[in-house]
C-alpha cells in the first residue's frame, strides 16, 4: 500500500522548501505573515474586481490603494510629529536631567529599572519620536527592503492566492479536505476580526483619550491623544507606551496628581481596558472563543514573536480550539452520546 502518490512528491518537497525558506529568511517574516494576512482579508475584494477588470489590474489596484493609505497616514503621522517635535524633546530632556540626577533613585518610586536601562529606553524613544527622519534615514535600506517585501507578498498572493489554495487542496487527502476547509473559514474569520478591531481600538483610544489629556492639564490634548492612539496602532508599543512616557514626565515635574491621573485614568482605563477587556470580546465573539483565551493567545503571540505575533498569536489560538472542537464533534462516542441525550430527555 502506497501512502503518497506519485504526483503528491513535488507537493511535499515545495512545503520543505518552504520550510527552510522560513527559517533562512526569518528576519523578514515579520512582513510576509503580515502581508499574507491583509492578503487573505482583502481576497474577497479581489475575487468581485476581477469580475468586472482583469485579475492582474486588480490585484494591482488593491495594492496601490493599500500603499497609498499606508503613505497617508505616515504622512499625517510625520506632519503632527514634526509640528510638536518641540514639545517631545522637552520631555525627553526633562526625564533625562530627572534619571540622571544622583538624588533620584527609580526604585523608590516602584519602578523596578535601573538608570542605565532608562537611560536606554529614553534614547530609543528619542531616536523613534523625536528624531525619527534621522532614524529613517539611517536604517533606509532595511525599511525599503521590508516594505517591498511586505507589499510584494500582499500583491502576489491577491493575484495567486486563489489557485495556490486549489492546488494546495488537490494535494491533500480526501479525509482532510474537509477540515481544511473549515479552518480556512474560521481563519478569515479570525483575521478580519484583528484588522477591523485593531483600527477600531485605535480609533477609540483617541476619543477616550481627550478628557483624560485635558484633566491632566499639561496642554496639546489633540496631539497626546494622538500620540495614544499611533502607540495603539502599533502591537507591539500599544498606548501604555505613551501614558509611561507621559508618566515619567509628570514623576520627573513632580506632580503627583498628574502621575495618579496618568496610572488610573490613563494607564488602567485607556491602555489596559481595551487589550484586557474589549480586544479579546470582539476577537472572540467573532470566532466563537472565550475572551480570556483570545487575551492569552493575542498578548502572547506579542511578547513570544512581536510584530508577527499580533497576527500568529490569536490565529495559533483560533486553530486549536477549532480543532479540537472538530474532533470532539466527529468523535463516534460523541455522536453516540448526542443521540443518547435526546433519547433521554
């Protein structure tokens, strides 16, 4: 008895090339998984485009609208960036004089890092907010090669993505074909959830925002809320980043109401509330799993594989608890169990 045919020989050697591919080129998966990922959300768009014009021009157009989003919003970003670079570099400096202080000591007020290592982050926070055109422009070539990557794998996989799924199914047995299927569903389902959700928090987290910017009493209440809410739209920063930032300013000033309002209203109820309690809800209300368990698959996916995670993470999860419920489901014991039950009531 044969357990592969013939023709399934290619089929095998593609998926460990594609193995390999995977570990060679690690450094960049990051945009390939997520360019795969926006690809299978946007298939949909494809699939009515290529009705009316060419899949080729289709594909290309998506890809051009999706660039020039992504352009925009960089560019809304830098302009309201650059028009407040003053107001960054004064924080920045402010906690610099604090943290370098000999009469201050981070650990008396609970903040379990020693000087040096906020000394660091204070550098990469400068070199990110402050002078980012300098920071472009020195990992450039890095930046471009991951930005091609990311829109070339979006790009190939609308055009391809298709027929790469039918001949990955013909490929695969008959007993399988169906589970496939089914995961593929919940999998879109699943990657829709993060995209609209991720925009929607961002969104949300500027509007919850003002009032908490504006009872701090510091000023630039637009440009702060906007700050929380780019942090929120970025996985692996999140807006907690800016209340920490905004936090060690108002500690090194020495306002502790400001450091109270910045921990309670902003840390607890705009950072924490979305990722604890309204992220993990409409993830999982979408697919059909508990909260606490997206929770755990969404931050964990962060903090084990970072930007990547955001998207593996909660779709590792998604699989899982998918299978598993197709097994207990089509498990003959189960069947035997069901008819049981209703024979019983």
């Amino acid at each position: 008895m044969h357990v592969f045919r013939s023709d399934q020989f290619p089929f095998l050697l593609m998926v460990i090339f594609a193995a390999t591919c995977i570990v060679v080129f690690w450094s960049i998966m990051d945009m390939v998984l997520l360019g795969a990922s926006l690809a299978v959300v946007l298939i949909p768009l494809q699939r009515r485009l290529s009705l009316r014009i060419r899949p080729l021009a289709s594909a290309a157009l998506i890809t051009l609208i999706t660039l020039l989003g992504c352009s925009a919003l960089l560019y809304i970003t830098y302009s309201i960036f650059s028009a407040n670079t003053a107001t960054l570099s004064i924080m920045f400096a402010t906690i610099a004089d604090w943290v370098e202080n000999p009469a201050t000591n981070p650990l008396m007020y609970g903040i379990p890092l020693s000087k040096g290592s906020l000394s660091a982050m204070l550098v990469q926070a400068d070199a990110i907010f402050v002078n980012f055109l300098d920071t472009v422009i020195e990992y450039l070539q890095v930046i471009l090669f991951k930005v091609f990557t990311f829109f070339f794998t979006l790009f190939i996989l609308l055009l391809q993505g298709d027929e790469l799924k039918s001949r990955i199914m013909e490929h695969l047995p008959p007993s399988l074909t169906e589970y496939v299927i089914r995961l593929s569903a919940v999998t879109v389902d699943a990657l829709y959830a993060i995209y609209v959700v991720q925009i929607a928090i961002a969104a949300l987290t500027f509007f919850i925002a003002l009032p908490v910017f504006w009872l701090l009493g510091y000023g630039n209440v637009l440009f702060f809320s906007f700050f929380a809410a780019f942090c929120e739209l970025i996985p692996v920063l999140g807006s907690s980043a800016t209340f920490i930032v905004i936090g060690a300013y108002a500690l090194a000033l020495g306002d502790t109401r400001g450091v109270l309002i910045l921990f309670f209203l902003g840390y607890l109820v705009v950072a924490l509330m979305p990722e604890v309690w309204i992220r993990p809800v409409l993830v999982g209300r979408r697919v059909k799993i508990h909260p606490v368990i997206m929770f755990i698959g969404i931050i964990g996916g962060i903090l084990t594989m970072g930007l990547a995670g955001f998207v593996l993470g909660p779709v590792i999860i998604v699989l899982l608890i998918t299978t598993y419920r197709m097994y207990i489901r089509d498990r003959p014991d189960h069947s035997l169990s069901v008819v049981f039950r209703r024979r019983s009531g």
